[in-house]
C-alpha cells in the first residue's frame, strides 16, 4: 500500500478549499513553483490524474474533488483531536470536570477540596458511577463497586467501620456490640438510610438480626438529627458519624464487628489516559489525600 506523505496531502487539500495557487501558497508560506511541485508530486503518489488544466488554471478532476470531500472530513477530525488534546494539556481544564457519585459522599467531597477549576458534582448511585465515568471526555467517580472487565483506574480513596447509635438519653448501657443490646433496641424504632445503601452493604446484618427498620430515610443529615432528637436507633459508617459535630454529645457509639457488617470501600475512578495531564493528576492526589 502506497504511503502519502502529509504535508503533500495538506497542500493537497489547501489548493482544492482555495481552488487558487496564489493564495494556497500563502497560507502554506511556500512559493508558487513550490506548491505546483507538491501538487505533481502527491498525483504521482496517487497514481492517477488529479488535476486538469481550465484556461490558465489548474482544477481538479471528478476524482480529485471526490478525494478532497473525503480526505477533508478526514482532516477535520485530526485537527479537532490535536485542538481538543492539546487543551487538555494545557494550564487548566478548558471546561467543567465531571464529579460522580452517591449523593452523600460527593457533597462531602465539595467541601474538602480546594481545587481552583470548576468542577461539577453529580449524585449518581454507585453501581452507575463507571457507566458515567466511561461516557465522559474528562471526568471521575467515586463507587463502592469494582467494575469487572473495564480499563478504568481504580484507587481505594477511604475506608468506613459502621457503628450502631443510640441516643444517650434512653440510658441503655452496652460496651459490645451483642444479641443483648439487640433485644433491648427491638422494641425501640431503626431509622436506615435508602435501599440501596441498605440492600448491599448491610446484607449480612439483616440475615443475622433481622431487625426491619421503621424508617427509610433519604439522607444522612435526616437520619443523624432524628438520633440525637431521641427519636430511634440507627447503624451509620464512621465518616458520615464523625462529620456530624454535635452527635457525639448526645448519642452512644459502639462499632460493630466487620464479621457482621464488613468495612465499605470507597474508589476514585477514572480513565488512565487522563492521569498524563498535570491539572487532572493534581485533583487526583488532592482527593486521594483528602
């Protein structure tokens, strides 16, 4: 197969869009004999007439216009490419990064960061996260779940225990976690956050206790004030606990063993081609340290 060489196929291109050699000469910043040379030269590479004399002028042939309808769609894209890439690498993002993730933690993660660039936070359920992540040009998540058979980068962002929390004014002593505390909470009200959260990562509890809960609530916020309001009982993870200022005060904590409820893994996620730009390794490691 015949290789072309590309600043012929430019000139190419640039004289059929200007259909006049003077003014393709200028744009290519070459001589008028120069340009007809390239012109010859990328026929005898084509291997057949592209050019016809009209007058005084040089036109081009019903093959060379429809090699120049393709070959400039063709152009088009590997401008639009090297354009597209280069902003990418450039100073900062040239448009807003996409932030996935459940509703909870992506909140969180807005306030700890000090990143410069506009970024976007999309709540999003965590078995959706790399769906997004793979749609977008430049974009991360954060998701409980490993994809399986994906190129994403994967890096374990944090960790949480659960703890099960009582208010304080029910009196209620325990040190352990124990079928004890159970059946004394039974005739107490269980507040759990949304299904999904409830579905996946307290499995284990629910086959061990079963202890249906009186309320599904649909954030966190909700869930922690109706504790410390000595309304129910509910099993929330460190992070979101040790966020919430006053419920120490007037909450009891006690951590339940990973045999009933295992720790949950966070991920950042993200297209391994994007770590090579400076701004988006930047962000990364800012998360990862957060």
């Amino acid at each position: 197969m015949q290789k072309h060489s590309v600043y012929l196929i430019e000139a190419f291109l640039i004289f059929a869009e200007q259909k006049n050699m003077v003014k393709a000469a200028t744009l290519l910043g070459i001589s008028q004999p120069a340009l007809s040379r390239q012109l010859a030269d990328f026929e005898a590479q084509v291997g057949q007439k592209l050019f016809q004399s009209k007058g005084r002028q040089k036109v081009l042939t019903a093959l060379g216009e429809e090699l120049f309808i393709r070959l400039a769609k063709e152009w088009k894209n590997y401008s639009s490419l090297i354009n597209e890439t280069c902003a990418q690498f450039s100073d900062k993002p040239t448009q807003a990064i996409k932030v996935y993730g459940p509703y909870e933690w992506v909140g969180r993660m807005a306030q700890k960061l000090n990143f410069p660039h506009t970024l976007e936070f999309i709540p999003t359920l965590s078995e959706h996260v790399a769906t997004q992540v793979e749609k977008n040009e430049i974009s991360l998540g954060l998701t409980r779940f490993l994809p399986e058979n994906s190129s994403l980068i994967c890096k374990k962002c944090f960790e949480n225990e659960f703890y099960l929390m009582m208010p304080k004014s029910w009196k209620i002593k325990s040190d352990n976690f124990n079928q004890k505390l159970l059946q004394e909470l039974s005739s107490y009200p269980r507040f759990a956050f949304r299904r999904d959260i409830e579905s996946q990562t307290f499995i284990k509890f629910k086959e061990k206790i079963n202890l249906e809960p009186k309320r599904i609530l649909p954030n966190w916020q909700v869930l922690l004030n109706l504790v410390a309001e000595g309304k129910g009982w509910a099993i929330a993870p460190s992070d979101v606990i040790f966020s919430f200022k006053n419920l120490t005060d007037k909450a009891e904590l006690i951590k339940i063993p990973p045999s009933i409820i295992e720790s949950s893994k966070f991920y950042l996620m993200y297209k391994p081609e994007l770590i090579k730009i400076p701004w988006f390794k930047e962000l990364t490691q800012e998360i990862l340290s957060s």
